[in-house]
C-alpha cells in the first residue's frame, strides 16, 4: 500500500482538475506560489543576516524559519518542548516494540493538502494510505451503535438506514451551502464564483451551529439520522464533537476535501519538521552551501519564551526560560495564541486591541489518544462461528462505536509484523472523560468497551509493549488540540488570518506576525500551518523592505483581489 511516488490531489473521476485546500475564504495558490522557480521574494541586500524572531518549533515556525532562511535572513527559533509541535511521533517501551511509532497529533493528511504535500516531497518522505472507516485501505470497519454491530467491507454493507444518512448529508449541503456549484468552482479556481457563493454564505450561516444546519434541513428531520450521522459520519468518524462549532468550519472541510482520502507519512509525521531542520537547501541567498536551521542554532533551538514586548525603534524584545534578551525588528508568533494570554508574559502593545480579543476568544478542541504495540496484526484473522466454521470475515475491524473508545483504528506494518492500535480517538467531551485516567487506567477502560464488541477476541494477549497516550488540553505548551470557531466567531478569525497585511495597521502595531494553525481559516489541518506560514514569511520580507518576483506574487501583493469577506459590526 505504499506509494513510492510523490502524492498529488487526486483527480475526479471524470477527469476534471482536483480539489485542493484553495479557499474558500482566501482562494489563493500557495502550491503554485511554492513551486515557481523566482521563488518566494528577497530582501534588500542591506537586511542580509538580519535575524528574525520564530516563536514556536512546530510546522508553521520551522517552516516560517526555513524559508526566511533561504532568502537570507538569520532566524532565532524558540521551541518550549520539542520540535515538531503536534506533528508528534513517539516509540513504545518493551521488548519487540523498535521502530514501532504512534502519531501523538497529526495523522492523516488529505491530498488536497497541496502545500504541504510540497514539503513532503522536498524532504523525500513516503506516504501510504490511511485506514480511515470505509476507506480502500481498510480491510474491514464495526460500526456498534446502542449495541448493535454491522460488519462492512463497503457502505453497502451497512444496513439502509446508514445509507440514507449518506444521502441526507450530500442532499444537506447541496440544499443549504451550494456545494455542486463550489465544488466546481474550487477544481477550477474561479476566483470570482467561489468569493460569490462564499460571501453570501458566510453573511447567512455565521451565527449558525453545525447542528442547527443540519436541523433546518429536510433531509435530516428525522432525529435518529441526527444521532447517527453525529456518532458514525462519513469520511473519518462521527461529527457529533463538531455539532456546537459554525457550520462555516465544517463546510470549509467537505468544500476542500479535507476529511477525504487520507494518507500517512510512513516513519511518521515528525520526521517533515525535523528534516526541515536539518535540510541544507540548494538554493539560498547570503548564507554558504551546507548552511541549514540547525547549524544556525548550533544543534537546538532557544528554550521557552517568557516574556514579549516592545522596546525603542518599534523593535520586539524576546526574553527566553534561560533569562536570555534579544531585540528584534521582525518576529513571528506561531504557537497556540493562548500561550500569550497565559504562558507568555506580554505588553499590551504588542498587538492592536481587535487582535487580543479574537485571541481571547479563540475555542479550542480537546483530543485524546491511546496507542498500543501488539505482535501482529491478528485482526486480519479470520473469524469463526459458534460452531466452529469461516465466516470469512476479520476477526476485528476499524471501529467507529458509541461506547467510551468512539474511534480504534488498526495500523499494519505487513503479515506478522509487530503493528500498532490507535484503541481509542476521542474529542471534547468524550476526550475530557478520560482526562483522569492513566495510560493503563484508559486501557483497561478501553479493552473492557472492545471486548463488548468482539467477545472472541482477546486483544490483551497480543499487547507487547506500555501503552502510550495524550490529552491535548492537559499539555502546558497546547492548552487545546486545535480550534474551531463557535458561532459568531466569523469576524475573530479574519482578524487573526489578515494579520499578516500589517500596511493596514498602526505603525507601533507592526513587526510581530501571527501564524499557525489556529491563525488559519482551516485549523486542525497542517496546510493551514502551511499556509499561515507563507503570510508570515511574506510579511516579514514586505516589512525589511523586500519584495517578491513580479512573476510569482505573494499573498499579501494580491490580497486587495481575494481578501476574505468582511462582515459589518455594527
């Protein structure tokens, strides 16, 4: 199942052009901008070793860094724990367990995920197939609802009702969000129809939840096609977590494919920001050959930032956990914004008062996870009966359930191989029960839910190693695993995406740029940390006086044409 060739978006089946994460809020090009031979812009030959502030190792800072870095500029990345943020890859303890890694943040990855997939390829990563529910790579998925249990191959295999909650939610957004017309729009990247539909959407579905959408809608009168939907979805899992968020989150999700078709990075994900790290690029200004993040850091980053503020000439000041104090005339922000109302000690001054607000009101997802090593991959033996005989089916399946585990997801590494379970994938709510818990705690908890499941399977017998697990909102650099706007929040995040177009604010505003996920209009996401990146490179060369090839302009030349909609507050 392994691809040993670059992955692109995947095509339509009737040969049209494929979805990429273009728009639908600001429909611009980061693949083409990334792959054009002028690059991504220069700075005067006076800003050469300028150094620049990156607050934050995860893939928004160490990108931001690399690509400032090539352009010649000198950056100072700061990193609280690791490198890698929620691209997180972790081993397991115990004998037989080596080489055997569990993804701790991201795991999948959707192809339209085209400017990520740029640094895929440039680092020479290899990505397979994903085995979401009811995708081709998964040999077989549970559904177990109120306990009852379906065994499917393909969504045929489900009883009809599950079927008719398909239907209702293609019916759902075809009837309340016109997603034939923006999914055309989208594979052609016309500009003009997708802001048209999207302006018109956004004044509309603002103040409405992902659950009111779907209750104004006829095809999902039916209460039970609610439920269902919420706890089985489609694509990777139930939606029922997501049901307070804006409607506009999630239909920034199916307009973009985002929840189609996934892939993982074999070896896992943290190898991206790492080999960005230690990369030497081919082509850089100022620095000599051989020159990479690393070697400019002498290994490692600087430890955590403790304080920010501003000092004479408009610079920012960076003191770090080591007491170190370094003045800057250009930084970039790429850490969960919470940390600054929180973990960071800030002036006041350091961004406009509409900015700190829509920080303040950010709402992130909680998410847990709970990996074990098992000896093989025993799931893929076949069942038997009472009596003794082949059912021809799996002995255990990808599950998607109601009961404290929601989502256990089977990773195969080959016939008789040391494998991995995801035992259980959970968000808000559901992640918050587990809070209290240990590992072991939560994978006893776990194993008595599966074995409600699959009573002839005695999943305990093949476990080799200590469990391993994560609660996003209890890590002290996270807070949170990503956000996801609420009702009302349209206005916030635009604040926080346009940030970036520092023209637009007071001169003492300027110089300190917002990036990563959460600053995207697709969080959750790592083409969104992708994305958020570029602006803040392109804003840290716009404001050393640099600028871009007029043959590949950047997404603050052309913001004016594509800026996000821009909503009335009084």
């Amino acid at each position: 199942m392994t691809s040993t060739v670059p992955t692109t978006a995947v095509p339509h089946s009737d040969g049209q052009p494929p979805i990429t994460m273009f728009g639908p809020d600001f429909p611009y090009a980061y693949d083409d901008f990334l792959a054009h031979p002028a690059g991504l812009g220069q700075v005067p030959a006076t800003e050469l070793g300028t150094e620049v502030a990156v607050i934050g190792g995860g893939l928004s800072g160490i990108i931001s860094a690399y690509e400032l870095m090539k352009m010649g500029l000198r950056p100072v990345v700061y990193e609280a724990d690791q490198i890698g943020g929620r691209l997180r890859t972790v081993g397991f303890e115990g004998a037989g367990t080596e080489g055997l890694t569990a993804e701790m943040g991201a795991m999948r990855f959707p192809p339209s995920s085209t400017a990520l997939q740029h640094y895929i390829d440039l680092v020479g990563l290899v990505t397979e197939p994903f085995p979401n529910p009811l995708a081709e790579a998964t040999p077989s998925t549970v559904v177990d609802l109120k306990g009852e249990t379906h065994y499917a191959e393909t969504i045929a295999d489900l009883p009809q009702v599950y079927r008719d909650v398909s239907a209702a939610w293609n019916a759902c957004l075809d009837e309340g969000a016109d997603f034939s017309d923006m999914n055309q729009a989208m594979r052609e990247r016309d500009v003009p129809r997708i802001r048209e539909i999207w302006a018109k959407l956004v004044e509309k579905l603002d103040d409405e939840t992902f659950y009111g959408f779907l209750c104004k809608s006829e095809a999902f009168q039916s209460f039970r096609k609610r439920e269902i939907f919420g706890q089985v979805g489609f694509g990777t899992g139930g939606w029922d977590t997501d049901f307070p968020n804006s409607i506009l989150e999630i239909l920034r999700v199916v307009y973009t494919e985002a929840d189609d078709h996934h892939r993982g990075i074999v070896g896992g994900s943290q190898q991206l920001p790492l080999r960005l790290w230690e990369r030497e690029p081919e082509k850089i200004v100022h620095w000599a050959p051989g020159t990479s993040l690393s070697s400019l850091h002498d290994g490692a980053p600087r430890p955590a930032v403790t304080r920010l503020h501003r000092t004479a000439g408009n610079r920012i000041t960076v003191t770090d956990a080591d007491g170190d104090i370094r003045t800057y005339r250009a930084a970039i922000f790429t850490a969960q914004s919470w940390m600054l109302l929180s973990k960071i000690e800030c002036d006041d001054t350091l961004f406009p008062i509409d900015h700190w607000t829509a920080m303040e009101r950010t709402h992130y997802m909680e998410s847990s996870k709970l990996f074990v090593p098992v000896d093989r991959p025993f799931w893929l033996d076949k069942a038997v009966d009472d009596a003794g005989n082949p059912t021809g089916r799996d002995v255990m399946s990808m599950t998607l359930t109601d009961r404290m585990t929601r989502g256990t997801y089977l990773l195969d590494n080959g016939p008789d191989k040391p494998a991995v379970i995801c035992l259980s994938y959970t968000w808000c709510d559901d992640s918050l029960k587990w809070l209290p818990l240990s590992a072991n705690e939560r994978m006893e908890v776990m194993l008595k839910s599966l074995g409600e499941i699959y009573p002839k399977v005695d999943i305990r017998r093949h476990i080799i190693g200590n469990p391993v697990t994560v609660s996003w909102e209890n890590e002290p650099y996270f807070m949170g695993a990503f956000k996801a706007n609420l009702p009302g929040h349209y206005r916030y995040q635009r604040r926080l995406f346009t940030h970036f177009m520092q023209d637009r604010l007071p001169e003492d505003k300027r110089g300190i740029f917002l990036a990563g996920d959460d600053i995207s209009w697709t969080a959750g996401w790592a083409e969104g940390a992708v994305q958020t990146a570029l602006n803040a490179v392109w804003g840290v060369m716009h404001h050393l006086g640099g600028s871009t090839d007029a043959a590949n302009p950047g997404p603050g030349d052309v913001y004016d044409e594509i800026a996000p909609v821009e909503l009335p507050e009084d």
